[in-house]
C-alpha cells in the first residue's frame, strides 16, 4: 500500500480550513504535493482525544522522559488525531464536546513514539500514519522516498506516452492476432519504422516490457523483417509465460523464415497456454501437414472442428489434409501455409 493509498476524496462542507487540511485534501490529488503536506503536519498543531467521552476504550502511553499522556485508542490500536477541533465532530458521531490535547505535530510523534495514528478518522479525508512513516518523517527519509517516487513515476508517464504514441503509428496496418499480406505504401512503411523506434525506446526505459516487443515484432513482421520479428518473439516468449498470442506469432515468423522445427516448437507451445482454441488448433494442423506430419495433422483438425463445427477456415484445412493424405493434391508450402 502506497502512503497516501487510504485517503477517500469526497466533498465535506468545513473542509479544508487551514493550511494543513488544505496541504492534506491537495497531496491525496497530487502526489508533487505529499512533501508540503509532510512539512505541515510535522510543524502544525494536533488534536489528541484524552476523555473516555468516546466510542473508544482509553489508553495510556508512556514517553521515554517518564511522563504520561492519557488518550484515546481505537479497538484497532489506532490513536485518533485531527488537523483542528472541527475534524474531531465531522458527522456527528461525537456530539458533546470532549476534552483534548493540543501539541505540535513533531512533539506528538515524538511522545507516542511506536503508535500507529489515524488522521481524521471521522472525515472523507482520513489517512493511517505507520509507525515506520511516522520515523522517517521524523529523520527526514521520508523526503528521499517522495524524491525517488516522483522520479519513477515521471519515468512511467515518459515511457507510457512513448508506448501509446507508437502504438498510434500501426493503427490499421497490423492486425494483432493474425497477418497482413496487403503491400505497404511508402508513408506506411514509414510509419511502421517510427513505431519500430518508439518500442525501442520503450525497451531502453524496460528492458522486460514485452508488450513492446510484440508490437515490434508485428512491425517488422509487416515490413518482411522476419528474422528480426522472430528474435523479438522469442526473447517476449521467455518473459510473458501465459499469453498464447506470443507462441503462436512465433510459429507464423518461423514459417516465413521455412524453419519448420520452431514453427512447430511455438505451434505447440501456443496450443499448451490456450489447448481448447480452434483456431490455434487449425494454424498447428497446417503446420503439421507442412512438416509432412499427416496424421498429427489430422487428429490436431479433428478436435479444431469438434469444438468449432462450422468454422469456415478449419473445415477448408481439413479439407486440405483429406487431400493430402489422399493423393489429391500436393503438399502446401511453407508459402502456402502463411497466407
């Protein structure tokens, strides 16, 4: 759970009314704004509840000076505290004025140092203090983790608008579970490179996101760039372990490249993440039947037409291997068999 993950936006009629509610209700928005709102609450004024006027038991901390603060603790083990006396009655649910203590925030971690806290319990703008949040608010840490999350989280949106961009530039020109044979023009082509660009430039960001290497790889894959599309499959092959779409793109580069021992690799392996999918059942049959495997070739069509029986493209491969098998016709090729 992220450090502001708690906070619950709503409207609330009082709220904000000060510069620390106003620093809260801005930091639950913007993530830029969690420093100012650490600042503020480390400096400003707390309200503690110290009457047994409460839905809650009593309990009492004591302070490594040998002091003690009696307050109010939730069932939980929360301590609840607020940004001013209004937050102590939003929504009524403490009706009668309670007895409370007053201390700047750094004094108060201080005193209930180990105390889990939660901020404005009562109201649509609460969040949950930890204790560890609490100590590296208090040796100022807690600025170096906001620092380097602001820096991740610029790099996301760099690379998240780089990827949406690219992607932009295929529109039309690929088809994500299949394969176009329609000849490019220049401008698409073109296109097609700077996509190329754009996912690479993703990858540079994450090594690992293999999405972008799909999406390449059905760029190249357009602009006859086999070997290449191929290389980007299989390194996206090893890393996403469940999608059938991966294995099966692999397969159709491997028949491109007439390397029919991968085909049939990725045929298979595609068939392993997804088993009951007719039409990857119909691609592995024509991989088969090219392989001059002919009786796994018509097993594989046989289940592909007994889950689908009226699959138009299935009946047609089915129909090939009847031929086949019989003599009627000659072996599709490794051409044939990617159309």
């Amino acid at each position: 759970m992220g450090l502001f993950d708690i906070f619950k936006k709503k409207t609330e009629s009082t709220f904000p009314e000060n510069e620390l509610e106003k620093c809260l209700m801005q930091a639950a928005l913007n993530f830029s704004a969690q420093k100012q709102f650490y600042q503020k609450l480390l400096w400003n004024q707390l309200f503690i509840l110290t009457s047994e006027n409460s839905i809650s038991q009593i309990g009492n901390e004591n302070t490594e000076d040998n002091t003690t603060i009696q307050c109010v603790i939730f069932e939980n083990g929360h301590i609840p505290i607020f940004t001013s006396t209004n937050r102590i009655f939003d929504k009524g649910i403490i009706k009668e004025m309670v007895p409370h203590l007053s201390l700047k925030g750094q004094d108060l971690f201080k005193v209930l140092k180990g105390s889990t806290f939660i901020l404005n319990p009562y109201s649509d703008f609460a969040k949950e203090l930890i204790p560890e949040e609490i100590e590296s608010l208090l040796n100022g840490t807690i600025y170096n983790r906001i620092d380097e999350q602001e820096l991740e989280n610029k790099k996301s949106q760099e690379f998240e608008e780089i990827f949406v961009q690219a992607g932009k530039k295929q529109e039309g020109l690929i088809v994500l579970d299949g394969y176009k044979n329609k000849e490019l023009k220049e401008a698409e082509k073109s296109k097609l490179e700077e996509s190329i660009k754009g996912f690479q430039k993703c990858l540079e960001i994450n090594p690992e996101h293999w999405q972008s290497m799909v999406l390449m790889s059905k760029a190249l894959q357009r602009l006859e760039r086999h070997q290449e599309a191929l290389e980007q499959l299989e390194i996206a092959f090893k890393i996403e372990l469940e999608n059938h779409i991966i294995p099966m793109e692999a397969s159709l580069e491997a028949l491109h490249l007439k390397d029919i021992e991968k085909a049939i690799f990725y045929s298979e392996e595609s068939l392993k993440r997804n088993p009951n999918d007719f039409a990857l059942l119909g691609n592995h049959a024509m991989t088969l039947l090219v392989a001059k495997k002919d009786q796994e070739a018509k097993e594989t069509i046989d289940k592909a037409i007994k889950l689908q029986p009226n699959d138009a493209i299935n009946k047609n491969v089915q129909s090939i291997i009847r031929d086949v098998i019989a003599k009627k016709r000659k072996r599709p090729t490794f051409e044939d068999a990617v159309r």
